[in-house]
C-alpha cells in the first residue's frame, strides 16, 4: 500500500514540475535603445522555425498570436498594433511580398529587408515592430510499457523589437520551459511484478495510442509567453 501511495504521489509531483532556471533565459539590449523614445509598436505574425511535420496545423503560430496578444494588451506603456494591420499593409507595397518570405529570411538570417520594412511601416508609422518567433515546440509521450515513464512538453520562443528604418535589432529576449506528467489515456490497473506491483495501461489507449499524454501546449506557452511579456522594457524606468 505504502508502495502504491509513493508511486501516485510522485505522478501528482512531476505534473506540476517545470524548468527551474531562471526567465527569460536571456535578454539582450542595443546600448543606444532608450524606451522612452517608443510609444507605437507593430506586432508581426508570429514567425515559427518548426517544420510542417512536427507542427501540421500550424499550432506554433495560431496559439502564440493569440496568447501573445492578450499578455501584450496587459501593457500599459505601449500602444500595440495587431498582427492584422501588419498583414494589411504588406499587401499595400509596390513590391508584391509574401509573409513566407519574410518568415524564411528572418530564420535563416534575422533580417528583413529594409526597404520593405520602411515601405510597411508608411501605411502603419510604428516606432518599432515587434517579431516574435518560435524555436521550439515538442511534445515526447512516453510509451506505457517504460517503467516510470514521463510525457515531456517543451516550448521555447524569442521576441525581437526591430527599428523599421534600418532593420536593426535593438531588444531581444528568449525563453524556454517545460513541463512533465505522468498522466494516462487509457484504463490504469496494476500489474504484479518482481518488485511488487507497477502502475500500467490496461490495453490501448483512448486515442489509439499506448502512451502516457504529454501536458497540452497552452499549460507551457503560457509560462513562456508570461517570462517574456514580464521582461519586456518600461518606459517608466529604462532611461530615468
């Protein structure tokens, strides 16, 4: 019985578990950037690094923007463009451009032309743009038949202020997390073994799968996208 207790209290600890480090893991600043200088900011959509066949639906780039876009709306200093206007006003330069484009040559480089971003910027008159990109987004999910198996979600995200009349980047920050569980999608029972009894699947899994279900994207998103929005500068102390 002690045994049993053990094994359900440490899947209840690893579900709640997460990257211990500090955040953002990493934060870099232009010594000449003054944010007291900045009131109007263009959000970018979301540029993602993660290949079509890890990410099908394009999950990285939906759920970010969005959640994103709340936290940003949290900020006071700023007045925030949304990604819609960014959009609009691509269509509106002489020069026919794609975002896929613009999404390539950031990943490879991070640049963007910077003829293109001053011919956006006439239909927006932004003071900075704010490009968010996503590295890192994994899911691993156990297979039930491991022995003290965990399920692992990993999301990492870099955000990027860049001034629109050169194409510099003038702030940066970057983080990364995790979460692990110990949750199931099948039947638990428990299985006798040499060492006593072991926690397993009783069959296949509800969705077809034997494994343990990772935590959902959102639960790590929402830390990582907190981390970055939280270091993100003030106009009411930087330069004072």
């Amino acid at each position: 019985m002690r045994k049993i207790f053990l094994v359900v209290f440490l899947g209840i600890v690893v579900s709640f578990s997460g990257c211990g480090s500090n955040h953002p893991s990493n934060i870099i600043v232009d010594p000449e950037f003054n944010s007291n200088n900045v009131s109007r900011i263009l959000v970018t959509p979301v540029i993602s690094s993660i290949s079509d066949n890890v990410d099908r639906d394009r999950m990285s780039e939906r759920m970010t923007q969005k959640m994103l876009w709340k936290r940003l709306a949290r900020i006071s200093d700023y007045n925030f463009f949304s990604p819609q206007r960014f959009s609009f006003a691509l269509r509106k330069v002489k020069k026919p451009v794609q975002f896929d484009e613009i999404e390539k040559g950031w990943i490879e480089n991070k640049k963007i032309d910077a003829e293109l971003l001053k011919s956006i910027n006439d239909y927006v008159d932004a003071d900075l743009f704010l490009i968010p990109e996503v590295y890192l987004w994994n899911k691993d999910e156990a297979d039930y038949r491991e022995s003290s198996a965990a399920s692992l979600t990993e999301v990492g995200i870099s955000l990027y202020l860049v001034d629109p009349d050169s194409g510099k980047i003038i702030w940066e920050a970057t983080d990364q997390n995790y979460m692990e569980a110990m949750r199931t999608e099948g039947e638990r029972v428990l299985v006798r073994g040499k060492g006593g009894f072991d926690r397993r699947i009783k069959g296949i899994s509800a969705t077809g799968r034997n494994v343990y279900g990772a935590p959902p994207f959102e639960d790590v998103l929402v830390k990582v996208l907190g981390a970055l929005v939280d270091a993100f500068p003030s106009r009411s102390i930087v330069g004072k």
